[in-house]
C-alpha cells in the first residue's frame, strides 16, 4: 500500500497473548514487531524462548521510559497496565490485554477483583475494545484500548445485539481450553496429566469475568466457566429467556442487523460450531435454537481464546486505531486438522 509500517512493542512477549501478537503481527502488511519484552528472559533470542516463532528479535527489559513505539500491547499480568499505561498513552497508543482497565467502576474492579486499583485516576479512560459492539471511531480516537477478556468476547458477541429480546436472566455454560489459564501457570492443575480425561468447572459462582459481561450487556447474567483438556478455544452455550412472542427468527435477524459489515462474525444457519474449526482464526460463529417449551433461545459461540479472544482483537483494534481495515493481517481461515 505504499505507506511506512507502524512501529509495535509487544511486553511481555514470551507469553500465550504476548507470543500470538508476535506471531500475527508478522503477517502484517502495515505494522512491524520492533521491541519485545521479557523481565526473565532479557537477552535471549525471542525464538529460543518461543521456537514456533521464526523471529529474529532479541528480548529485552521494558524500561519504560525509552520505549519507542506508535503502538504497544501490554500483554503482563495483572497490576502491569495500572502502573505504565497513564503514562504510556500520552506518548503512543496503548492496547492492555489484561484486566486492569476493563472495567469503568473502580468500586466494581476492587469488589471482584479484591485488590485495590492503583491507577483509579487514570484519564482519559481506556475505551473497551469490543471491535462489534464500538464504533469504529470511538475506537479509532482512543488513546488508550482495553482488550476484552476471552469469555466476555465470545459470550457478549452472542448475546449483546438481543437486548430487545432478553426476558430473564441468561445462563452462560461456558468451556475453554487450558491456554486461557496463561503460559507461567505451575500449579498441578494444568499439568496434562490432571487434565487429560475429564473437565471440570471453576469459578462458579465468582468467576471475574461477570461483571465485564455484566457492564457491557447492561444486565445480569449466570455465569459458569468451565476448563476443557484442549489447548485452545472457547465454546459458550448460552440459555436465553425471551420475551412472548419471540423465537429463532428473531435472535438471527438481530445478529444479522448487527452483524452485516463485520467480517469476523459468521452467523450458522444449519448445524452447531466446533472449537477447532476456529482454531487459529480471528472468526466467531454463531448458532442459534428456540425451546418452544421452556421459551428459551440456546444460543452457540466458538472463538480461539488466544486470537479472537485475546491477540486477533487486540489487533483488531490495532487497526482500526490506525484507520485500517479491520481485517488486515489477520486470518480468517482455521487450522484443520
């Protein structure tokens, strides 16, 4: 296209998130990865700390102060963004892909995520990054993106255009890979010898995803995530109660009203999505059925947590902050097998 590439720092690039913005953004026609950060890992080769990644860039400290850079992709832990990213968005554009600024009540941060928020003062506020429920240019004029978590993604993305149509409360089964749990995790309950063979739900009744599904959807929601022996995707069945008189019909016409332009959003007519096939893909498909008998909508949503649910959105954002396509570089076919 003939234009200089954009200039990208991804910190914490050894990680799933981090490691997946490396990857995609090397097929990236209008961005270049020029800086990659490892507190642990300073001074390795990015490829021996991740040798899927046919890089040849070194790690290197963050230090925040000589970053350079028109765009960088927090991909730390918790706590990270709260301290760096007040400063950062004054100098570049801010893409955080942890929690920390995802949602807009400091009270609602600190209830559910019991620690205080350090960076409550923050201004402006980092737009939730959401690419089909925002307008392009409220997202474009954003300093700042919160890159929402992988959960929210998939079960907004079902649920956010049927608001007209919710009678209740939804239930929302929902089941992810063990990537989603992040690349550091030591704990024996990763470990695939505990996984391999079963699956169980965690966070039951607490889980902190909720209230993010809670803000953006302006109402309650039942919310159980569950842990699946797969290494990726997310797959969110969700239990609607619709108001009299409203069925299929109706929650497919909702998603095809708010979906139209989209690309990334794939509506199923026939048949139910598998995980794998949007494995490695920015895509969410749908699916939809009505129970005549309870009155509810079952509603079905496939994404790979670490694309479309972490690294393919924050990308996303990318380039619609830029005044890209919201396509660029980013794949819409899945690996098969």
């Amino acid at each position: 296209m003939g234009q200089q590439p954009i200039v990208a720092a991804v910190i914490g690039a050894t990680g799933y998130t981090g490691s997946e913005v490396v990857r995609l953004l090397s097929a990236h026609p209008l961005a270049q990865v020029c800086t990659v950060t490892s507190e642990r890992q300073a001074g390795r080769p990015l490829r021996g700390a991740c040798p899927w990644l046919a890089s040849d860039l070194v790690l290197e400290p963050f230090d925040a102060e000589s970053l350079e850079a028109n765009v960088a992709f927090l991909c730390q832990e918790a706590g990270f963004a709260m301290e760096f990213l007040p400063a950062l968005q004054r100098r570049m554009r801010v893409i955080d892909l942890s929690a920390d600024f995802r949602l807009s009540r400091i009270d609602d941060y600190e209830t559910w995520y019991g620690r205080p928020h350090t960076a409550a003062q923050c201004k402006p506020w980092p737009v939730y990054g959401l690419c089909e429920s925002k307008a392009a240019e409220e997202i474009a004029a954003a300093t700042a993106i919160a890159n929402p978590g992988c959960y929210p993604t998939a079960t907004l993305l079902a649920l956010a255009p049927l608001s007209d149509l919710i009678d209740g409360i939804p239930v929302v089964d929902a089941k992810s890979g063990v990537s989603g749990a992040g690349r550091s995790k030591t704990e024996t309950d990763y470990l695939f010898t505990e996984l391999a063979g079963g699956f169980k739900p965690y966070g039951v009744t607490g889980h902190r995803h909720t209230p993010e599904i809670e803000q953006e959807l302006g109402r309650r929601v039942r919310f159980t995530p569950h842990l699946i022996p797969a290494a990726r995707g997310i797959c969110s069945t969700i239990h609607v109660p619709l108001r009299a008189g409203a069925g299929r019909a109706d929650v497919l016409g909702a998603w095809q009203s708010a979906y139209r332009d989209r690309p990334f959003v794939e509506i199923r007519t026939e048949g139910w999505p598998s995980t794998k096939e949007v494995q490695g893909s920015n895509r969410c498909v749908l699916a939809a059925a009505f129970d005549e008998r309870t009155g509810h909508a079952v509603l079905v949503s496939v994404i790979d947590n670490l694309v479309k649910g972490a690294a393919g959105q924050a990308i996303q954002n990318m380039n619609l902050m830029f005044g890209f396509p919201e396509d660029t570089g980013l794949p819409m076919a899945g690996l098969w097998p």
